[in-house]
C-alpha cells in the first residue's frame, strides 16, 4: 500500500513499530483487561446495567 507507515516515516525503520510489536501490545491488552474483571468481578452491575430491564415507574 502506498500509504502503509505514512505515519511512522519520521522515525528511523529500525524503531518503526513492527506487525508483531502491535499484535503484542494487543494481547498485553486483553491480557490486562481479562485480569481486571477476574479482580473486579462486576457481573452483578453488568447484569443491571445492560441485561434487566428497568422498572417502570407509576
């Protein structure tokens, strides 16, 4: 592609980020956030937030 690392041409190739560089830092990524919600567990507010519907008021 022509437009490929048009955003990164200001830096040397050799401290270019590289395919694998953006894959780890996407699996660093759900690594982190897969550790946050084991730690948080917030199933109960997701559970309320998106899933029940809100009583209706009278």
């Amino acid at each position: 592609m022509a437009g490929e690392g048009a955003m990164f041409k200001f830096l040397r190739p050799r401290l270019r980020p590289q395919p694998i560089d953006i894959q780890a830092a996407a699996l660093w990524g759900v690594a982190a956030t897969s550790a946050a919600i084991y730690l948080i567990q917030p199933f109960n507010w997701l559970k309320r937030t998106f899933f029940e519907k809100p009583a209706e008021s009278q």
